[in-house]
C-alpha cells in the first residue's frame, strides 16, 4: 500500500520571543510573515512557500534545543552566504567542504541550528 501522505505541511520551531523571531526570520532570512496568534502562542511564516510555525516556549531552559540543523538551505554561492550572515551579525560556523559539497551552519536568536550548502 503506497504513503498517504502528499507533502510536508510545514515545520515547528521552538522560540522565546514571537515578535523578536517574526522580526529577525523576516528581515534576516527573508521569510514572509503569514499570521500571528498571541493568545496561542504561535505565528506563521514562510520562505517561497515553505511553511513554518513558530511556537512560543514558555520557558526555553525546560527544553533543549536540537544539535541538528532543522532545516538546509540551498545557495549557488556558499561565500558570498557566509559574508552576509556574518555582515547580519548572525553566528555562523565556518564554510567545511567534503567533495563537491560545502556547507556552514548559522543559528537564530534562540539557538536553533540551520544549515546553508552547495554543491558543484
């Protein structure tokens, strides 16, 4: 019997502050703001229409933040990405290369892990 499901409806990120968050994925990342429900605790973005819902953590230490990227961004220059997280003041790691492929991870405000490649 074949999946039933279609197609990813979007993705969940744990964050502290909603407006900071909504702030920072829309003007750093370029993300559009959708929605934001403040009584729930969650609002809406997207990236060319790729859904993604942030959640409001109460208290961030009562939960660890993954140590894997959660999503990977796709870029036809790693270097020219790298220099402008870094001209945005984002913590970025640095660009590492195995074969055809180069990469470095950045982090939001929350210290969420998201990574940006390459390949050749």
């Amino acid at each position: 019997m074949p999946s039933p499901l279609s197609h990813i409806s979007n993705i969940f990120i744990r964050v502290s502050d909603l407006e900071k968050s909504i702030d920072w994925y829309t003007k750093t990342l370029g993300f559009r703001n959708n929605w934001l429900h403040h009584e729930g605790g969650y609002a809406s973005i997207d990236y060319e229409g790729f859904p993604v819902i942030l959640i409001k953590k109460e208290s961030m230490d009562e939960t660890k933040q993954s140590d894997f990227s959660l999503l990977n961004f796709h870029t036809a220059n790693i270097e020219e990405a790298h220099k402008y997280f870094n001209s945005q003041g984002v913590n970025t790691g640095e660009v590492e290369t195995l074969d055809n492929a180069k990469w470095f991870w950045f982090k939001d405000p929350d210290d969420n892990i998201f990574q940006v490649s390459y390949f050749e």
